[in-house]
C-alpha cells in the first residue's frame, strides 16, 4: 500500500516520518521512488529535527525537486501556526504551564533565540513575540527591547524565554544577569516578569525556580 493510500486507510498517525515526506514529494527523480528519496533526505539530514531546520534551497541539495521542497517549508509552517493559534488564551500558572505553552516555538531551532510571551492580568497567553535571534554561540539581549511589545499591546505580565543549542539547558551567567535586569525593569515600568525559561535538548530550566530570589521573580 502506497502511503497516500495508508494515510486514507488508517489516518496520517499511522505513517512514517518517511512516507509522510514522500507524500509531500509526490515523485522521486525521473518518476523515482518517492519513498526511497524521502529516506535518503532524512538519512542525509539527521533525521526529521534536522531536516525542519533547512530551507527550500537546502532541501533541494539533499534532492527534493524546488516544487516539493517548497511544499515541504510550506507544510512546517502551516504546522507551526496551527500550534502557535491553538495556545492563545491558554493560563500560565506554574514554570510546567510556561515550558508545555512557550516549547513549541523553540522546536527544531538551531540558533539561539529570544522571545517574550505577552500575558493578560488573568495570565493568558496573548501572544508570543520574536526578540531576538543569534548564531549558535548566543545572542546578546536589551533589557528594554524585551517590553517594547508589552507596552505597545497594554500586557501586564510577561514570561521570558529562550534556548541553548548546544541542548543543555542549564542558565549562564548572562541568563541570571538578564533575568535579574528584566525582573527591576518590569517593576520600574509596572510589567510583572512571571518567569524565564530556557530550553535545552527535551529539558528545561526555570530561572522562577531558582533558589536566589536575586535571579527570578517569585
């Protein structure tokens, strides 16, 4: 059975990260084997968290056609805005709360980024917006453009975040430092500073649980 018929038969859970890819290929080369092509790119990609980092030009070097790459980079971001809509509103009350909301937009980044989740007075999630983004050695932060948006949109509360790509979440020494800065600006400007998140490989690390009430705000 042939995976597009295997999708309609038992649904799309029951394939293979390789017949859902040959799907969006459609054709290998020359009327090729779709499937067997879909297997060589994610061999040659490292597998499904390697190939989402790759844009349509990076794709068609691993051998998908410009039409199917094109149709790949569609498809993640079609995925990553059904998510990114299906969180607004949704309370944030704990560090887990924060971590299971805001690991979404850091899925499959290989650069560190930084960005600040716009909370109502109730705690829900407005909206996550985009501060920052680095190399894979960092990013370098301004305590004052992590509000810009919260001023602009009225939020009360904000919960900051970002990841290491190195996989290992553990917070720096400009983490704490810039979760410190963060907590004084946000009560100079009346904006509570909830939490800082950093994401590492499958973990994370919530500068709010910390023991030094000089890192996070309790």
């Amino acid at each position: 059975m042939r995976p597009r018929e295997r999708l309609a038969a038992r649904g799309a859970g029951a394939l293979t990260d390789e017949e859902l890819l040959a799907i969006l290929i459609g054709s290998g080369p020359r009327g090729g084997s779709a499937l067997a092509l879909a297997h060589d790119a994610l061999r040659r990609a490292g597998g499904m968290r390697g190939l989402a980092q790759l844009d349509h030009t990076q794709l068609g070097r691993l051998g998908l056609g410009r039409v199917a790459a094109i149709r790949f980079v569609a498809a993640r971001e079609l995925s990553r805005r059904t998510v990114h809509a299906g969180l607004d509103g949704d309370a944030i009350a704990t560090p887990d709360d924060a971590a299971r909301l805001l690991q979404p937009f850091f899925a499959h980044l290989d650069r560190e980024e930084v960005k600040v989740a716009l909370l109502s007075r109730k705690h829900r999630l407005l909206g996550v917006v985009d501060v920052y983004a680095g190399n894979v050695a960092g990013t370098s932060v301004r305590i004052g453009e992590l509000f810009t948006e919260a001023l602009r949109r009225n939020a009360p509360a904000i919960v900051l975040a970002h990841n290491h790509p190195s996989g290992d979440p553990t917070p720096s020494a400009d983490d704490l430092r810039t979760t410190r800065d963060a907590v004084a600006a946000g009560r100079l400007l009346g904006i509570d500073v909830l939490d800082h998140v950093v994401f590492g490989a499958g973990r994370f690390v919530s500068l709010g649980r910390e023991q030094d009430p000089r890192t996070a705000k309790r």
